[in-house]
C-alpha cells in the first residue's frame, strides 16, 4: 500500500487496488467512477493499478482486487485464480458476483439449447454460472445491483484505517418505512423488503416497485412468517419464486416448499 500523508502530517496508506470484470454489465465499476462530488476524495484513497473505467495504468502489484461479475467461461476461472492468489483481499463486487446474478437465470436452460436457439450456427463457449465464493475465497462482499457507491466508499475508509467492515443486518423495510412509503403489500404487490439487507435506501419501494432482493438476505431472516404473508394476501407463490429467483441471492429458500 502506497504511503501518503494527511493534512495533519498523519502517514497514510493508500490502498492499492485493482478492479476485473467477468460476466457483467459492468455497471457496478461504472458507478465507483460517477458521483463527482465525491471522486477526487475516493481517488485520494486509492493507489489505482488496475482499472478500466478509472485509469489506463496497468499494474500487477495490487492487494486489494474488485471483482465484478459472475463466473461463466473457462477462461475467466483461469483469470479468477491468477486474481486470488495475487490480492491480499479479494472483494464480490456487486450481485453478480455475491451471487450469481441475473447471469444466473440461464441456468435454467440446457447450455447448448440456449446457443443453438439464440446464436446459429456460432459455436460459443459457456458454462453454467457461477458466483465468486463457488471457486474461490472471499474475503468481503458488497452486493447491490449496481452497488451503492455511498457503501463502497465507507468501506474504502474501513479498509484504509483498519477499522471493521460491516453493512445493514436489518432489512429494506426499514429503509421503506423511514421514507413513510405505502407498503407495496397493501397495493397487491410481493416485496422482498422484508427478506433483503437493507443499504440501498429503499431506492426501488420509494418509486412503488417492490424490492427484488439484489443485496441478498437480511441477517436471521424469517421466511416461513413471510410465506405465510404471501398466502394470507392471497398473493401467488409462483411470483414469489420468480422473485427469489431474478437475483439467485435467496439459493437456500428458491423453491422453498410453499
Ligand atoms: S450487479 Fe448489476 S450493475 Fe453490477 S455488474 Fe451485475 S448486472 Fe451490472
Ligand atoms: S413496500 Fe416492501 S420494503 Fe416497503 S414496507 Fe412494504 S414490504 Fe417493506
Ligand atoms: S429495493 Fe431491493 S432490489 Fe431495489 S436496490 Fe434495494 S435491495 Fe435492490
């Protein structure tokens, strides 16, 4: 980590870091880069090695590694290892790579019916999709879909001073009902809110479209009383597994007997 000083004369360390792209829309690379207002300070933190969107240096001496993106071709488990055993600190950026992602609903579909449907007579290359931690460790995951660039920079500074990392254990209802929102329940709608790690600021429920669940469980969820929810309201069980399923971050409870 390069040394730096602050304006008390303080030595800094500034985080070397480096940023991949797998299987993404690199939309969460892309929002580390908006948000001027705060760019210069979250740039005064890093000692950036490796970055499209930030930079055109190219270094391999990083110790912390973004990684955006699930895991979907060969190559890019290749890639993903060479990453791992360079970085000090190996970071799930964003759904896609907590999780799987949107990438993760073709896996519903034989590989090889998807590209004979989708792309005659190519012949491409694509494997089930997978997320980060099913091939390596990791060490920090920041989910959201985009992430949430306000979260990323605390992070940075928990990272950057040594102090513990953490995010929201409580859900995105709390978020919701902090802005004085009308429950998308009472309108017949299925949320995820009460599912989902709140840090988004309920951004999807203020504009009355129901979570969908990008940051993945809230701590000690409870998914019988929320089954029980879904079937009091007379709401359908099958758009509840949709739901589960857009994001894959609910695993352990899609197709949760109902
Ligand atoms: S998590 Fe969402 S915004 Fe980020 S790379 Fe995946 S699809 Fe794009
Ligand atoms: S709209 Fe969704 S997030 Fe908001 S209070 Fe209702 S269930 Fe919770
Ligand atoms: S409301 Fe739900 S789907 Fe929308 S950003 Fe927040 S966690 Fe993601």
């Amino acid at each position: 980590m390069a040394e730096n000083m602050t304006q008390h004369r303080v030595p800094f360390q500034r985080l070397k870091i480096a940023s991949f792209d797998f299987t993404s829309c690199e939309g969460c690379q892309l929002q580390l880069t908006n948000h001027e207002a705060t760019l210069p300070d979250f740039l005064g933190l890093l000692d950036v090695r490796n970055f499209r969107e930030l930079s055109s240096e190219r270094h391999d001496d990083y110790d912390i590694a973004l990684i955006e993106g699930s895991i979907s071709r060969q190559d890019e488990v290749e890639r993903l290892l060479k990453i791992r055993k360079q970085a000090k600190i190996l970071v799930a950026l964003g759904t896609c790579a907590c999780f799987g992602g949107v990438n993760s609903l073709k896996n519903r579909f034989p590989v090889k019916t998807l590209i004979d449907e989708l792309y005659p007579p190519m012949n491409i290359e694509t494997l089930a999709v997978r997320k980060i931690s099913d091939l390596v460790t990791v060490d920090l995951s920041i989910p959201g879909c985009p992430v949430n660039k306000d979260e990323v920079e605390r992070i940075m500074v928990s990272l950057a001073t040594g102090s513990r990392v953490t995010l929201p254990k409580y859900p995105v209802c709390m978020e919701c009902k902090a802005q004085l929102n009308t429950c998308l329940f009472e309108l017949g709608e299925i949320c995820l809110g009460p599912l989902t790690r709140a840090g988004c600021n309920a951004v999807c429920t203020s504009g009355k479209t129901p979570c969908l669940g990008c940051r993945g469980p809230a701590e000690e969820i409870n998914m019988a009383s929320f089954l029980e929810l879904v079937k009091e309201r007379g709401l359908s069980l099958d758009d509840l597994q949709e739901k589960l399923a857009f994001y894959n971050a609910f695993e352990p409870w899609q197709n949760h007997e109902a």
